[in-house]
C-alpha cells in the first residue's frame, strides 16, 4: 500500500464508486441477461486484479480481456468465472488457453485452423463481422462458418459482434446499427435451424447497452460506464445515466514561484506572463499517462479551484498559474481529475481538452502513478 502523504502523484480508485455504478448497470439488464466485465488494458488504467475481484465479489461471473497473459493474470488470482480474450491469440499459446480455461475469440477460419492443431480442447466464442470490418468471419461467410463445428479440439461456446456507431444519434448511423443487429440474429437463426449448437450470444458494449436496450442476449459487455464515465462528452444516450467516475489522479505541489508580467516559461517558451503571476510546479507529466495536448488548455483543482495548466506539459512535471489561490504551500494537494468536494474535474473534459476519448487516458494513466484503493470493504 503507498503512502498517499509521502507519493508525489497517484491514482486514487474508489471500489465503492465500482460497486454502485454495477448495480445501476445490473438493474438495467433482462432477467435472462449476465454482465461481461470488460477489463482489458489493466482495467481501463484502474488496475486488472482489484477491479476483477471486486466485481467477483459483486457476483459477476463473465470477463472479458484483450490478451492471454490478462486471461492468466486473472486466474492465478482467483477469478474463476468465465475470460473471454476478444484479441487474437498466437495459435504457439493454444495449451495455455486450455490449461487456465480461457475462451478464445476465433478471429477467421485460419485461426481456427491453426488452433485446432494442439493437442488440447479450447473453448472458442466465434466473432461474427457484422459491419465495423475489424476482426470476424463475414455474416454470408456460412460455409466457413459452419466448417469449423468439425475441428475436435474446438468447441464453440458462444457468437458475438460488435457495434461501431452505436453512440450516435445520427439517422445514418442508427440505420446502421439496426442492420448490424439484424444481421447477427439472421445468422444466428440460420445456424439454429441447421441445428448447430450456437451457446451464448452477445452483442452491446456500454452504449449498445443504453441506446438499444430492447435486445435480449445472454451477455452485455460493459466496460466503460463500469468505470463511471462516458468515452466523450457529447455521446448520444438515450438514458441519462447516474454513474460515479471510480478514478481520480492526484498530485501535490513541488514549488512555488512568481512570474512577471512579460516574463515566459517551460519548453519553447510558449507562455507569457500577462501580469505578475504566482505559479505552481506540479510533479506529475506525459510520462505519467497525463497527455501533452492538454498544455495550454487544460485545468487542476487546487482549494476547490480551477486553475489552469500553462506551458508545454514536461515529460515528470507541469506548470499551473495558480494566482487566484491563497494560502499555498509546497505538498498541497492538486487534483488533475476527480472532485474535492465543491469543484470536479471529469477525465471527459480532459479528453476533450486532448482531442481524445476518455477510454484513451485511462489506459495511458498509471504506467508510473501507483495506485490507492478506497472502499470495496463492505460487499
Ligand atoms: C473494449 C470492448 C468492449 C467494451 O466497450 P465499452 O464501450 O468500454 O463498454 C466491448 N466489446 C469489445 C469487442 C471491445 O473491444
């Protein structure tokens, strides 16, 4: 556990805050319904292990990952429900995809193929290309599809798709949406009156959740409002949601100093003192996950206000005009994203500042910030 007196920066994540937005996405889900935790790229930032317990803990019992090695991770700690990988996994690992129970996402036919070659049994859930062109067999690719009921060491458990512009209002893109689903369902049938064995089905991630609810699958992948914060601000939903953002980064003030009117500083010397400022060095940077396009336009919290971030961003370190604040002193408390109680900074508002996704910082975040865990004592 670190010291969050003594840690230059750090990432503090609330388990409670975890806990209360799966109950508001369980209490959105069909009876016949079951949340997938997506926890690939280290939990979205939020740390793989403690967020996979908690949710465990929270009855979850279906995960989803990118990669084998977040799989086992997530065995040898205990999780024992089902790990689907999304990714492709190189056909060499196709014993340990059996030894940890993992279920693989088989990408194409030749994937199949290749895997099928181990002399082990592999669990597979077909990823079925209904429209975003990223990975999985075409929905008219029949023939291949149904070829692959024949490899032994196979066995198919389950068929997904994924939707790419279903956080849109846009006519167009509804359409489109619309006849990804459709799509799905028209393959699905097809292999059902053949009777080949299809297992679960799923299809929605977070937004698919929300903006078309009336589907009915045997799982919903959720990942992003599972950690409390939508990708950008301006996203289509349908239904306003009541979520918590579970993670806040925080820093505390290296030095003080004062800058003259008509004085610059940082890298480049891209700012000048308009009036005599007082400014602050904050030791956290691109290095630690916070991304150098918001210099210039983004904000910290200090005292409950917001003070802007000026000059480049530093690889370790960054530099906050913090005149309008009294009372400083070196180890005060700056808040890069999160909320003191009287002021918030979204990780929304820092993405936009990026030109990015929220999904883009949290996976950056923490390379280097240790994490502190708070709450997830009472479940
Ligand atoms: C990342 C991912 C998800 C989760 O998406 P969110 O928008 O974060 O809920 C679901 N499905 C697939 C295939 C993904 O790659």
């Amino acid at each position: 556990m670190i010291d969050t007196l003594t840690s230059r920066s750090w990432v503090e994540v609330d388990l409670d805050a975890l806990s209360y937005n799966l109950n508001k996405l369980l209490a959105l889900l069909h009876r016949e319904t079951s949340l997938m935790a997506v926890v690939k790229a280290d939990g979205y930032g939020h740390g793989l292990v403690a967020i996979a317990k908690q949710c465990q803990k929270l009855g979850v019992k279906a995960y989803a990952v990118a990669t084998i090695d977040e799989g086992i991770k997530l065995r040898k700690v205990g999780i024992h429900g089902e790990i689907l990988i999304l990714g492709y996994t190189h056909p060499i690992r196709a014993r340990e995809l059996s030894k940890y129970h993992l279920i693989q996402s088989i990408v194409d036919y030749n994937h199949a193929k290749m895997l099928s070659r181990c002399n082990c049994t592999i669990d597979v859930h077909i990823k079925i290309d209904s429209g975003m062109h990223r990975l999985g067999f075409a929905v008219d690719d029949y023939q291949k599809i149904i070829k692959l009921y024949k490899y032994k060491n196979i066995k198919i458990k389950g068929y997904f798709t994924h939707l790419c512009v279903s956080d849109s209002n846009k006519k167009a893109d509804i359409l489109y949406t619309k006849n990804q689903i459709n799509q799905f369902y028209q393959l699905i049938s097809r292999l059902k009156q053949d009777h080949y064995y299809i297992g679960k089905i799923h299809i929605q991630s977070s937004y698919g959740l929300i903006n078309y609810p009336k589907i009915k699958c045997d799982y919903i992948r959720i990942g992003i409002f599972m950690y409390g914060v939508k990708s950008s601000i301006n996203d289509y939903l349908k239904q306003e949601l009541d979520l918590k953002p579970v993670l806040s980064i925080k820093s505390r003030i290296a030095m003080i100093h004062n800058l003259s009117k008509g004085e610059s500083l940082g890298y480049g010397l891209t700012y000048q003192a308009k009036y005599d400022s007082v400014i602050a060095t904050i030791p956290i940077g691109y290095g630690d996950g916070i991304p150098r396009q918001i210099s210039t336009r983004g904000h910290v919290l200090i005292k409950g206000i917001k003070c802007p971030i000026i000059g480049r961003i530093c690889m370790d370190q960054m530099l906050v005009d913090v005149s309008e604040v009294n009372d400083l002193d070196n180890n005060e408390i700056v808040i890069i994203v999160g909320n003191d109680g009287h002021n918030e900074i979204r990780i929304e508002e820092l993405a936009q500042a990026a030109k990015t996704i929220s999904n883009e910082i949290l996976s950056q975040i923490g390379n280097r910030l240790p994490k502190v865990y708070v709450g997830g004592k009472g479940f």
